[in-house]
C-alpha cells in the first residue's frame, strides 16, 4: 500500500555551514516534525560556531529558479523564509510569494548569533514594506523588532507595542520573541507574545542555562511553518512550536570552539 506524501514546507533562506541555523536548521527540523522540506538558497555563508567568515548571494534568477521548479511541480503547504542578505533578493522573495495562498512565516533574520549582519543595506525597507504584508506570522526577535520599526522594548509591556508596531506593517500575526529582553536572566522563562491586533496569547517556557543556542530563531519559525502546514491554527502552532524549540535547547550541545547548536533531533537522540 502506497502511503500518502507528507506535507510539504518551502524554506526560503541562506545556508549554513557548520550546519546549526539557515537551510540546515529548516530542513531538520522540518525532518523531526514528518514535514517534507524543500529549500530555496538564497545565499551561502561560511559559517561555524564562532561566527559567519564571509558570505555570498545567489544570483536573483537562481532564486527565481529554485522557486518555481519547486513550487511549479511538488508544490508546496506553507513557506518559512529567512536570510535574505540584500533588498534585490528580498523583493525577488516578495515577487515568489505574492499570489501564493499558503501560510507563509517571515523571520525577519538580521544578525546572526555572533553578531554578524546577515540583512544589508536597504534590505530591511523591503522586508517591511514588501515582504511582512505577505506574512500569516512574522516572527521577530527584539533586536529584528527595533530595526524594523525602529521600537526598543526594555520590559514584557513594551513587547505589546512591539507586536502593534510589527502588525501595522501588515502580517496577519506578530510572534515577538521576548529571549532578549534586557536583563533576562533574572526571569525563570522565556516569553513570547503573539497577537493579530484583537487578541493577544503568551507562551511561556522554562529558561535553560544552556550556551549552545545557535539557530533558535531558524528553528522556531520552522516549527511553526511545520506545523500550519500540518493543519493547525495559528496560536496551536505557536505552542507546539515553542515546546519544540524548547526542548531543542535544553539539549543544545558544543560543537567547535563557540556557540553550539540547539539540538533538532532532541526528542529521539539518546546520549
């Protein structure tokens, strides 16, 4: 007997290659959750757990390539996007997605774990006028959140005008991620706030005294594209995704001699 085919996630992003964040992070985790995921590379980084040595874009009509030999036959459930590196790619990315009715999660990436910019020049205009009105959820971290909207949250209430400002760019759904908060460290856990304008849901989860946390935000957005492709709703595809990533960072591990990545394959490695 035949079985059906999985659902079918897109991930639009850079690569990695020390293998913890962009098309890598996406792919496995898109694997661990029984999602068939497809990439679309949109740049290449030399990368490993102590920072991104260089990168490179791919020229626009690869992307445009990749795309729709992708999109044109397999087809696709949901899209994740990420690196984007330059304000070209990103509008070719918006160009792709417009017309495409699946739930799409921007993840606004602007710097990597290191501290390397990964959005440049006027990339960030593009993602806020051109891609995050396509967006079912954007999910930004609080750093993405000020240079996109130019908002510093110092505390949990100003995350409310966080989301506002995020909404007012035009996804359907905010997910502000709240791991940066200044001084958060003194907090038991991590909250993230999603809200459409009209209601507003936390989610909250254990704070982990784990270093190795490389490819979080890859690895969230994701989840949650995994998940909406898989059928649930919004705010339930939040919260699975959020206990995903959880667990992936309690399990984090040390590669190299920096940042190790969040462990993908956590609910079935055994060490």
């Amino acid at each position: 007997m035949t079985l059906p085919p999985p659902a079918r996630v897109l991930t639009v992003a850079g690569s990695d290659s020390g293998g913890g964040a962009g098309i890598q992070a996406d792919l496995k985790t898109m694997l661990a959750l029984g999602v068939h995921g497809m990439s679309v590379i949109t740049a290449v980084t030399a990368q490993n757990s102590l920072g991104v040595r260089g990168s490179w874009d791919l020229p626009q009509e690869a992307v445009r390539a990749q795309f729709r030999a992708v999109v044109d036959d397999i087809g696709v459930q949901a899209v994740k996007t990420g690196m984007l590196g330059s304000a070209e790619l990103a509008g070719t990315v918006a160009d792709l997605l417009t017309g495409l009715d699946v739930p799409v999660v921007v993840d606004p990436v602007g710097v990597s774990k290191h501290g390397d910019s990964l959005l440049r020049g006027d990339a960030p205009d593009v993602v806020r006028t051109r891609l995050l009105p396509l967006a079912t959820v954007a999910t930004p971290n609080l750093d993405e959140v000020t240079r996109l909207t130019g908002i510093a949250v110092t505390d949990r209430e100003g995350m409310r005008a966080a989301a506002d400002a995020v909404l007012a760019c035009g996804p359907r759904w905010a997910l502000v991620k709240g791991g940066h908060l200044p001084g958060a460290d003194r907090h038991a856990d991590c909250a993230d706030l999603l809200s459409d304008g009209r209601t507003e849901r936390w989610f909250h989860a254990p704070r982990h005294a784990n270093a190795h946390t490389h490819g979080t935000g890859c690895t969230l957005a994701s989840a949650l594209a995994s998940y909406l492709a898989l059928g649930h709703e919004v705010p339930a595809a939040v919260g699975l995704a959020k206990s995903y990533v959880t667990g992936a960072i309690a399990a984090g591990f040390p590669l190299g001699a920096g940042i190790g990545p969040v462990d993908h394959g956590w609910r079935t490695r055994t060490r």
